[in-house]
C-alpha cells in the first residue's frame, strides 16, 4: 500500500467519525506530526499584513514590555 494510498483510507475512515473528543486527540497527534503548516492568507489578509510591517519599518510599533506597561497603567487608573 503507497502513502498515498493509505492517506485515502485514513481520510475516509476520519470522516465517519464523530466522536469529537476523539478526533481532538487525533489532530494533536496530527499536529505533533506534521512537517511544516502552510497558513493560506487572504488578499485582505495579506494587505493588513503588508501595513503592520510597514509600521514597524516606519517605528510605528511598541515592545511587549511597553505595552504591559501600558497596560498595567490603564488598569491602575480604573
């Protein structure tokens, strides 16, 4: 049997199960698995990101340590 073969079966015996709990674990072990995610980005998406990097080009951008100071202010405040 080829992988490809064997992907064919899995995916097919997958789709009949409905135990959520179940397939939770699976996609973890999936997950764990897996050589590389490939996240598809919308044409939007691609746009937003395309303007927060030119932000950050520009400076236009906070640390992670500036923000939870922020943060930590605003909430003295209330």
């Amino acid at each position: 049997m080829t992988t490809i073969e064997l992907k064919d079966i899995l995916v097919h015996k997958i789709a009949a199960i409905n135990d959520k709990s179940f397939l939770a674990a699976m996609n973890t072990i999936i997950d764990s698995k897996s050589e590389k995610l490939i996240y598809k980005t919308t044409p939007e998406q691609r746009q937003v990101i395309k303007v927060g990097q030119d932000q950050i080009a520009r400076g236009e951008s906070f640390t992670n340590d500036q923000v939870e100071a922020e943060i930590d202010k605003w909430l003295r405040e209330k």
